[in-house]
C-alpha cells in the first residue's frame, strides 16, 4: 500500500491478504509505507484479529500504534514509537522519502464528468448502480471509474496481462465483501483525483452484517505498476484527503 499520509480518520480498515509488494531502499520491502510526517501516529491499530499482512513488513514516517494484534507483519519499523505492529518492532528508524512518487506519471487523465458519492439510506451506504461491482470481471490496461465505487457482493477480477484500476475522486467501499484477483493476475488500484477535501481516496468498509470486508489482490509483477496492489497518488496534497491506515474494532477488521 503505496503513499498514504494524513491525519487519521475513523474508518475502519478492511482485512487485506497482501501479496507482491514493492521494494525499498532498505534491505527488506514494505507492503505499508506511511508517509506523513505531520501526525503522531501514521498507523494505529485497535483489534483487527483477521488482518494478515503474510509476514511482509510496515514503515511509519512518525508513529505506530498495534493494539490487540500485530497485523502479522514480520518487521515493524516506524521513526517515532512503535507499539505493537509488527513481530519484530522497531522504533527510532529513519524517516523514508517516498521512492514510487515517479510512478503517479502513469497515472491516466481524468476523464470524468462527475463523481457519484455514496449516501446512507436506512441504516445503509449505497451509491449509484453505476458503481456498484458484484460477480466476475475482466480488466486489461487501464480503466477508470469515477466516484465512490462500492461492493455489493463478492467480486473477482481476471487481469492475466495486468489491469490498473483507477478511482478518480472516490473511495472503494468493500461494505463486508471480498475484491481478489484470480490466480495469474496482476491489479494495482489507484486512488486519485482533482484534491477536494470533499472527497475521500481511501479502501473503506461500511458493511454492518457479519461479513468482513476483504481485499485479496496480487500486485502486477511486470511493468511500471509492479508490486504494488493499493497507491495513493502523491499529488493529493490536501490532507483532510488523506488517510493513514486506521482500523478499530472486529468488524471491520
């Protein structure tokens, strides 16, 4: 997850099976990278007994908090304080400048002429049927979507030669389902937009029955776009558009 930096928000973070991640500078890859240097705490963590980083490490630019669960991820390293992410934690690290910021040159142009949001209706956030994903699909190269795009059922995504999905002005809303990707398939979801503190560029989970909301997704392995399954565009400087990785609670997780 490639670029998050912001003050924190109350979303709930969904669980995430990380696969195929970038390298950094150091000896070992970050499958989360947290980049701002404005807050406390890039990372915070209260529950989340499902997240299951596979033994790939984390990096917070200030601190990191894990309460209750470590994420399962090998090494935790933040400059500040870490407490709790991470099997082995380090604390004191020096900060990390962002080394896939050249990467937002491949971002497509905007295309879009509106960015449907999502409402609550009746207890329960929906959006436009445009939207909305459910059942199997099949990407290649790039396609944009525009808006708050929202899972209304279990979705996978077929992307053999590689697919870059890129939300412009939107957050995807797992809303207790699963995105994976089909075994042999690369996907790199893209969150940008035109920078309006209106919108939200995050992974979010609004579900309230007792599934999880979960994202399975195997990065590229090949092209500008490898190893990383989740970027967050550089260029979205406002914070209050932004998000560093937050979750609270079980469910979401």
């Amino acid at each position: 997850m490639i670029g998050y930096a912001g003050t924190p928000g109350n979303t709930g973070m969904t669980a995430m099976a990380a696969s195929s991640v970038a390298a950094s500078a150091k000896a070992y890859p970050y499958c989360i990278l947290a980049l701002s240097g404005s807050v406390t705490q890039d990372i915070v963590s209260n529950g989340a007994p499902n997240t299951n980083l596979n033994g790939c490490n984390t990096m917070s630019n200030t601190g990191s908090t894990c309460n209750g669960h470590n994420l399962n991820a090998a090494i935790g390293d933040a400059h500040g304080s870490n407490n709790g992410c991470g099997i082995i934690q380090d604390s004191n690290v020096p900060t990390v400048a962002d080394p896939y910021a050249y990467v937002a040159s491949n971002i497509p142009a905007n295309t879009c002429g509106s960015y449907p949001q999502e409402s609550k209706s009746h207890g329960k956030w929906t959006v436009a049927l445009s939207n909305q994903w459910k059942g199997n699909y099949t990407l290649s190269g790039y396609k944009v979507v525009c808006g708050d795009q929202q899972l209304t059922g279990d979705t996978t995504i077929s992307a053999p030669s590689n697919a870059v999905l890129v939300i412009e002005d939107g957050q995807l809303d797992t809303n207790g389902y699963r995105l994976q990707t089909t075994t042999g398939s690369g996907l790199t979801v893209v969150f940008t937009g035109t920078n309006d503190s209106k919108y939200q560029y995050v992974p979010i989970d609004t579900g309230t029955g007792a599934g999880v909301g979960t994202l399975d997704i195997a990065a590229p392995t090949t092209g500008p776009w490898s190893g990383m399954a989740l970027y967050q565009d550089p260029n979205l400087t406002d914070q209050t558009t932004n998000l560093d990785l937050s979750a609270a609670g079980n469910s979401p997780t």
